[in-house]
C-alpha cells in the first residue's frame, strides 16, 4: 500500500512540475529562457560537438545533489524537490524543443525518453534511505540494493542517451 501511495505521489510531482515548466518558458521572453538553459543544460540549445562529459556532468550533478538530500534525515523532504525542480526543467525544454524548427526528431528520439526516464530514476533515488520503524523508534536505513541497481540502471541510459545523440540525431 504505501509503496503504490509512494508512486501515485512520485506521478503527480512529475506532472504537475513538467506543466509548471510548461507554464513557466510561456512566462519567460525567448532570449532569457534561452540563457536559462545554456546555463543548466547547453545540449538542448545546440547538439553538435557534444562529449560524453557533457551528458555525464548535468547528470551526476543532479544525482548528488538529490542523494545529499536524500541521506540526509532531516533535510529528505528536499531531495523531491530538486527531482520536482530538475522536472520543471524537463517541462520547459521540452516546448522549447517543440517551438524550435525541424527539432521533433530530437524530442522524441532524445529529450522526451530519456530525460522522463531520469526524472522515474532520481525520484526512486530518493527512497535510498528510508526508515523502518523498529519498535517504539525509528530505524534508518540506507538501502544499497537499490542504489547499485539506480546507479547501473542510469548508467545503462547514460549510456543509450550518448549513443542516440551520436547516432540518431545527424549533426
């Protein structure tokens, strides 16, 4: 029961935070939106003469921030927002891809999979370090299980993403 509470709640935040970037490039005049995306993610601005490093170090920087808030026991509420944050973004690339000519193929070949599926990941990051409750108190517990299997499994679409932007996507 709580896991598919946790998952339905997981669901909202996504949405409602893609809606919100959605809403928000809507908001913003297309040169400082362009501006706000070179400084987060540069990719979605131009996809020529991209490395490895600049698909691994947005990723990575996403992912330890999440995990510092995660870990953290008092300060866990946070990891949700910066999954819910990093989704907003996801939301206002998105139309901005879209507005953009001839850039379908690289929304729906590249951005929309792979950027939903970080968003599924980082969220699951956040469940690392749980509680259980033990008695009269509550136990933390860092679960590495599912660590390893997160961090194979954003690997693996590390991966994937890099070979779809090599490939897929002509230059």
């Amino acid at each position: 029961m709580y896991r598919s509470t946790l998952l339905i709640q997981f669901a909202v935040i996504l949405a409602i935070s893609f809606v919100s970037g959605v809403v928000c490039f809507q908001l913003f005049p297309l040169d400082k939106a362009m501006e706000l995306i070179k400084y987060i993610d540069p990719r979605v601005l131009e996809l020529t003469d991209i490395t490895i490093w600049n698909t691994i170090i947005p990723l990575v920087a996403w992912i330890v921030l999440v995990l510092f808030f995660a870990t953290h026991p008092y300060l866990h509420v946070l990891a949700r927002f910066v999954v819910a944050v990093k989704a907003t973004f996801f939301g206002f690339s998105s139309v901005f891809l879209l507005t953009q000519q001839e850039s379908l193929l690289v929304y729906s070949a590249w951005w929309f999979p792979f950027q939903f599926v970080y968003c599924i990941l980082l969220f699951l990051l956040c469940s690392v370090y749980a509680t259980k409750k033990v008695g009269q108190k509550r136990k933390y517990f860092f679960s590495q299980r599912l660590f390893v299997t997160l961090i194979v499994a954003i690997t693996l679409i590390c991966v994937g993403e890099n070979l779809v932007i090599t490939y897929v996507i002509p230059s």
